[in-house]
C-alpha cells in the first residue's frame, strides 16, 4: 500500500509531491535489490572467511575477517546499486554512488574490526 501526500491549490507542494512519489515507486525495487545483495554477499563472505581459516590453520583473524569484508562489501555493493538503480541514473552517476556506498561500507567495516580486534585481544 502507498501513500501520496498532495495538497491541493499548493503550487509549491507540487516538487514535494513528485519526490515523495518517485521514492514511494521505488521502494520495492530498493528492498528486493537489498535482499538479493545482502544474501549473496553474505554467502561469499562466508565462503571466503571459512576458506581462509583453513589456509591460515585459524591464525590471522584480523587478515581474514578484513579481506572476506572487503570483498564481500564489494559483491554487496556491486549488486545492490546495480539492481537498485540501473536504468534511473546515467552510468557516471551509478558509478559515482557505488564507489561512494563502497568506501563508506570499507570503512565502517575496518573501524568494526579494529574494535573487535582490540576486545578480543588487548584484555
């Protein structure tokens, strides 16, 4: 169910009122492309951290948790903006936000690891 805000004999609401509709179309295709990034993603990160735990014999946590991070958040993003915004950006633009939501996800997520990596073994 979606609800559009109009109000009538308002010129200036009429801006408003698009943008709200705009987000209210696009809200469907956003969550199904976050589903599908956030599953798939996840299944890589996985595969990857379990993989590497064999090769390094459970050392190197930090080394694993970082790469399986880094390449996960990079399948997740790659999915994502694609499914999510292809066809409503110009390819610049789409490339421009996916780098941009990219480095952002690297970042929260080496400042998690350096966090869990310090609780974990600075005691």
């Amino acid at each position: 169910t979606q609800f559009i805000l109009q109000i009538p004999e308002m010129s200036k609401t009429i801006g408003i009122n698009d943008a709200v509709s705009g987000l209210l179309r696009a809200a469907p295709r956003i969550g199904v492309a976050s589903l599908i990034a956030f599953s798939v993603s996840q299944f890589v990160n996985i595969k990857l951290f379990s993989f590497l735990l064999k090769r390094s014999n459970g050392k190197l946590l930090f080394f694993r948790v970082n790469v399986a991070n880094i390449v996960g958040q990079a399948v997740d993003s790659l999915i994502f903006f694609v499914l999510a915004f292809y066809g409503t950006f110009s390819f610049s633009l789409l490339s421009q936000v996916l780098t941009a939501g990219y480095l952002v996800k690297l970042e929260v997520g080496l400042f998690s690891s350096i966090i869990f990596y310090f609780t974990k073994y600075k005691k």
